[in-house]
C-alpha cells in the first residue's frame, strides 16, 4: 500500500509530476515530517477485496484510516466495480474528520458519480 520509493524519484512525463506534486503534499502536511501512504485506487479496491475475501478487512482497513494523511492517487482512470466502489467509498467517508485525504483524478466533479457507480 505503501510507496516503497518517493514518487519523485521516478517521475516522468505529466502524469509522474502529478504524482510528486500529490507526494510532496503529503509529506508537507505530514507530522513531523513523515510522508503518508501513498496507494492507487485500484491498488487500494484490490488490497481491500482481497482482504474482505480472507476475513481481514477490519484490521486492513485501519492502515488506511489511521494515517494523518492518505494518498489515493488516479482515482477514475480505471472503472470500479460495485464491490470495489464500496470498499472505497467507505474509506473515504470514515476518513472524515479523522486525517487529511489527497486524492489525485482527471476527473471533474461532476463525473465522480461515474466512478462509484
């Protein structure tokens, strides 16, 4: 879930300055200077399904939850299913008032509904 290596460090083209500049936020409003995790939403739908699936998904949520700040990064490139766009909305809703969420898409707004079916 994690980014092993800073974003920064690889980053190419549009798409990798995106992902520094969601990176650098992240460790600029960190605590004491830590960088939150940094995970795609597919990568996070796929962690938390397979997770649900083995019975863990309580104690898997918390590595999302717990963080001051969490990084879903290109949220909308690929489509969600039912199950994956529940997972996820539910991270994002228990997240409220609890730490700082970035989220990265190019999608507007309106075009969110899409994305959670």
């Amino acid at each position: 879930m994690v980014a092993r290596n800073p974003p920064c460090e690889e980053a190419t083209g549009a798409e990798g300055a995106r992902r520094c500049h969601a990176y650098e936020q992240t460790c600029a409003t960190g605590r004491g200077g830590l960088c939150g995790p940094l995970t795609t939403a597919v990568d996070a739908r796929n962690h938390l399904a397979g997770a649900e699936a083995a019975q863990r998904l309580k104690a898997e949520l918390k590595r999302y939850l717990m963080p001051a700040v969490l990084v879903l990064d290109v949220l909308g490139y690929l489509l969600l299913d039912k199950t994956g766009a529940d997972l996820l909305f539910h991270v994002i809703s228990q997240r409220y008032e609890r730490g700082s969420l970035i989220i990265t898409t190019n999608k507007v707004c309106k075009s969110w509904a899409e994305i959670f079916n």
